[in-house]
C-alpha cells in the first residue's frame, strides 16, 4: 500500500516508516520539524536501503498538504503529527488544540476529498484520565486531565462520528502506553528538545552528565518498592503495532480503539537500574514528595490488539534499555567528534 506518513521524522513515526518500507509499503512522510530534524529522512534511507519521499511542511497548510495529496494516490494514513507535551499544553491549550484538532480536520478533509479510506491515529492512554482500577482497557470511560488528552478524546470522536457518515471508512486509534527503546542500529531513537518529559529519556540525560539526578516523585506507594509503576513498550514493538494495525484495516471497516501495551508495569527504580546495568554508569536519585494526581500503579489490557491484530510484546525492560542507552551512546560520541 501507499500510505501517507504524518509526523513520520518523530520518535515513533520514524521506527514506524522503517518497518513500513521493509514490509513492502510505499511510504510519503510529511513533517515540521517542530521536534526532531531532517537527518532522520537520511538515517530512514540508510536503515530501509531505499530512498524515502519527505515533505517539510505543516498540516496547517491546508494548500501545501493538498499539494501531496495531489501528487500521490494514498491507500491510508498513519497520523502520528502532534504536540505531545502535558504540561505545556496546559499553559498553552490553543496552541494544542489547533495543532493536534484543527490539523487532523485538515488532513481528514483532504482524505474525504481525494478518498482516501484507512487511518491509523497515534492516540494515547492519557485518554482514560486517572483509571479506578488496572489493567485498563479499552471499554474504561474516557476522560482527560489536560488539554494534552482532550485534544486525543476529540480525534477519537471526530473518526468515530466520520466513521458513521462513511461506512467504508476504516479507523483504528492506538492508545499508547509508555514507548521506550531504539532501533537496534542505534540510527535512530528518541532525542528530545529540552526538559524530557518521559521517565527514561530524563534518566538518559542523567547518565551523560546533563542533569544531576533523576527526581523520584514519591517512594511510598503501595508497589513492589514504593515507587510508581508504569507500563512501558519497545519502541519497535509500537511501530509493529501500526503494521498490524493496518493490515485490520484492509480487512475491516468501522472504528476501532486499541491499546498497545506490555500488560505488565515496572516501577521507577526498577527502571533506573535497569538502565545503570545497560550504561555502566551510576544514576543518582532523589526522591520528593508525590505530585498531585499521580497514581502508584497503571498499565494496559492488550488482549484486544492480541484478539484483534494478533500483536503482543516482544521486547523487555532489560532489552528496551539497551537500545535506548545504544542510540544515546551514539549520539554522544557523535558530540565528541
């Protein structure tokens, strides 16, 4: 298939576009840049041995992304553009909800208008708010705590009201837990701009020295070891979910919400020494109080991606580390050069 990209030179979009390609699809990635950089288009070539077909543009320009729907016939989109930072979305909720709402009416208007019928949307679990109980799955109410998670609960609405207006329209929104990881190339990986937002990328910073310690939010919880556990996914365990993800898609039309998850949690120390093992290096903590509206335990349902797409897991903690440290590794030794 051919299938456009959103967003394909970010984190997960860009381990999505290899597996893509390597799977025999023809891949048109669209980007801003708005956090990552054009190399990542090289290092997708390099990874994939075929040359790949970019666009930098913003699906805010309506008249520059109609140009690419112009010029290529797309069998589906997988729509990963979108600002991702909660806390920035809440000093700042227009700024998302133009970016991640008003974006995708764009881009589904112009599927509407060129008919293009399959779409694959990188939700998110923040969509179930704070959850009563775990695992969570997908029948739990949705409910979001910052503009972040709304802006993904209006997404998921707008596919499902679309999907009703247009029965051979098929839908899937995949409600990521907590990615993790690199390619095993060590090409490409997470590389945040600024403060990480994500436990393991700030854990990253500390080993190379550029913050101190990691802060801990809270060692009395009623967990394995007092701290929060979180489920976490290989990185290349979510690009594979979107393959099978669209594979649904050629064969089902209507909406659908999936989560994509390990099933399992780890907690923050857990985390943290898995990484110290897979560096080398000692990683300092300090723990403060709680943070309001943190929970001790989350993690995913996957028996529906299981059911539906025949998708689980394939990587572990101790496996998510080592990549995540290899691609690290590599780009501080580029530094250095």
């Amino acid at each position: 298939m051919k299938i456009l990209v959103t967003g394909g030179l970010g984190y997960i979009g860009s381990h999505t576009a290899v597996q893509l390609v390597n799977a025999g699809h023809e891949i048109v990635i669209v980007d801003n840049l708005s956090n990552t950089s054009e190399d990542v288009a090289q290092k997708i070539a390099d990874l994939t041995q075929v040359e790949i077909v970019y666009e930098i543009l913003d699906l805010l320009d309506i008249a520059a992304l109609e140009n690419v729907f112009k010029t290529h016939k797309f069998d589906g989109v997988i729509h990963f553009a979108g600002l991702k930072a909660v806390g920035e979305s809440v000093e700042l909720p227009l700024k998302y909800y133009e970016n991640n709402v008003s974006a995708t009416v764009n881009l589904m208007n112009l599927m509407e208008k060129y008919k293009v019928n399959k779409m694959i949307f990188s939700s998110s679990a923040t969509v179930y708010g704070d959850p009563v109980t775990v695992p969570i799955a997908e029948d739990f109410k949705t409910s979001a705590t910052n503009p972040y998670g709304q802006t993904k609960i209006i997404v998921e609405n707008m596919m499902d009201d679309y999907s009703k207006a247009h029965p051979e329209f098929s839908g899937v929104a995949l409600r990521y837990f907590n990615p993790v990881g690199a390619h095993e190339s060590g090409l490409i990986g997470e590389n945040p701009n600024g403060i990480p937002n994500n436990l393991v990328p700030y854990i990253a910073q500390v080993a190379t020295g550029q913050r101190d310690h990691l802060r801990v939010w809270g060692d009395d919880y009623d967990t394995i070891d007092g701290t929060g556990v979180r489920d976490y996914i290989h990185v290349e365990d979510l690009a594979h979910g979107h393959l099978k993800a669209l594979e649904y898609t050629e064969k089902e039309n209507g909406m659908e919400y999936v989560n994509l998850g390990a099933g399992k949690g780890y907690s923050v120390l857990e985390v943290k020494a898995a990484f110290e093992k897979a560096s080398g290096r000692e990683i300092p903590h300090i723990v403060f109080e709680r943070r309001a509206g943190d929970i001790a335990t989350s993690f995913a349902n996957p028996q529906k991606a299981l059911q539906l797409f025949d998708w689980q897991v394939q990587y572990n903690l101790d496996r998510m580390c080592q990549d995540s440290w290899r691609f690290i590794d590599n780009l501080e030794k580029g530094e250095e050069k």
